[in-house]
C-alpha cells in the first residue's frame, strides 16, 4: 500500500449509502467470528456480517482481494507506536488508527505524525463507550464530540468509526451512518492487547499467518509489545504470500 489514498479507495469501493431502517434494532450485539471459513480462507462470518449490513455502511472485509489492510486501536500509549510508525515508513505502509478521546488529547506529537506519514486516523469514540448502552444522542455525541476534537487541533475529518468495546446494534450502526461515518470492524484478530500476557513472537506470526485471507481487515493493538517486534516480519509474510499491504 504505497499511500493512504489507497486504503481509502479500497474502504469507499465497499460502502454503500446508508438507507432508511425502520424500527432498527437495538439489541446489543458482541462482535466476533466462528472459525468457519470459505476456500480462500475468509471468515465466513465475515462474509455474512457484509451482506447483512452494506446498507448500513457497515463492513468487516475489503473488497480487494489481493489486499490485507493494517488497522490499529489506540486507546493509549504503550511506548510502542512509535516503533510501528518505524516500521510502517520503512516498509511503505499505510495503515488506519482509530483513536480514542483520551489518545488524540494526549498524544498529539503521535497523532501529527501518523497524519504527516500519510495514515488514516479513524475514530474509536470520545470516552470508548458502548453505542448500544446509550440514548440516540449520547451516541451521535460519543461520535461527533471525538470528530469535531481532531478537525478543530488537527484540521483532520474523520470517516470511518470502530465501534467500542466491539458492540453494536442496527439501530448504533444506523447511528453512525447518520453522523457521515462508515463503520469498520475487522475479519481477523487475536488477543494481543494483554500487556502482561502476551504471544511470543512465533506464536503471533503463526496465528496471523494462518488467518491471512484476501480482503482482510486486521485489528492490532499498538499497546501490544509482540506486535512492535513482528510487525516488519508480518508484512513481508504477507507479501510473500501474494498480498497487497
């Protein structure tokens, strides 16, 4: 991926304008994936999560099949993004960062750079609360407050939101659309965000790497140290694999 402009056509491709629900939802809802997959080894939930919700925005795999997009939570700061900016610039990578309220007031040297390199800053909502657990108008706030935080000290406007905590209903997912967002979720992951348990660097590439799949959106934790270490290792296996970064 050779700038971010990429990234953002690749996630555009995808999103269909948002339409009307009536009575939408609102269940909350624990996003996750079963182990099924199809032949190209692409959750198959994922695939059904697409379906469901186009209309909504909403996606959790890529359109682009020769592609794998990096995508990081930043809640706070683990001393480790810096040395994932290292990587991402050496390797000629663009990847997305959804930021918290927190993340963006406190880390602004990070958050300039992350921009200034070409990155997409995403947003991970204002206090990280659950949309489903709010009112139609704490939710639009938890999104909105966060936006009009980075356009005012960053002079960036976010599109695309993450839902805390991994929670949503029909009803936030319409919530988000309205406040001109597209929602991201992801179709691979792993607990990498236990700071005081975490994978040995054999066992993240291996988990990643049996997990690749084209159009993948994978959610990493910059709080994550393994991650620091793999991360130029994970690229090149990807790419050794055939896939766009």
């Amino acid at each position: 991926m050779k700038t971010a402009a990429v990234t953002a056509a690749v996630l555009t491709a995808l999103a269909v304008p948002a339409q009307a629900v009536v009575a939408a939802d609102t269940t909350k809802i624990g996003y996750g994936l079963g182990p099924a997959a199809d032949g190209e080894n692409c959750p198959a939930d994922a695939l059904a999560f697409n379906e469901r919700y186009k209309a909504l925005g909403a996606y959790s795999l890529s359109p682009d099949k020769e592609r794998i997009l990096l995508t990081f939570d930043q809640g706070y700061e683990n001393g480790y993004t810096e040395r994932i900016l290292d990587t991402l610039k050496e390797k000629g990578v663009r990847a997305i960062f959804f930021l918290t309220g927190d993340y963006a007031k406190r880390e602004p040297e990070l958050v300039k750079r992350m921009i200034a390199e070409g990155h997409i800053l995403g947003n991970h909502g204002m206090t990280h609360a659950s949309l489903p657990t709010l009112s139609d108008s704490e939710a639009r706030e938890e999104i909105l407050s966060l936006h009009k935080y980075v356009l005012n000290n960053y002079g960036y406007e976010m599109q695309y939101f993450r839902p805390p905590c991994g929670e949503y209903s029909e009803r936030a997912l319409e919530i988000i659309a309205e406040c001109g967002y597209k929602t991201v979720f992801w179709s691979s992951a792993y607990v990498d965000w236990k700071t005081d348990a975490q994978p040995s660097p054999a066992e993240g590439i291996q988990r990643l790497s049996q997990a690749a799949h084209g159009g993948e959106i994978l959610l990493l934790h910059s709080v994550s140290s393994t991650n620091a270490e793999i991360l130029g290792q994970l690229i090149e296996m990807f790419r050794e694999k055939g896939f766009k970064v």
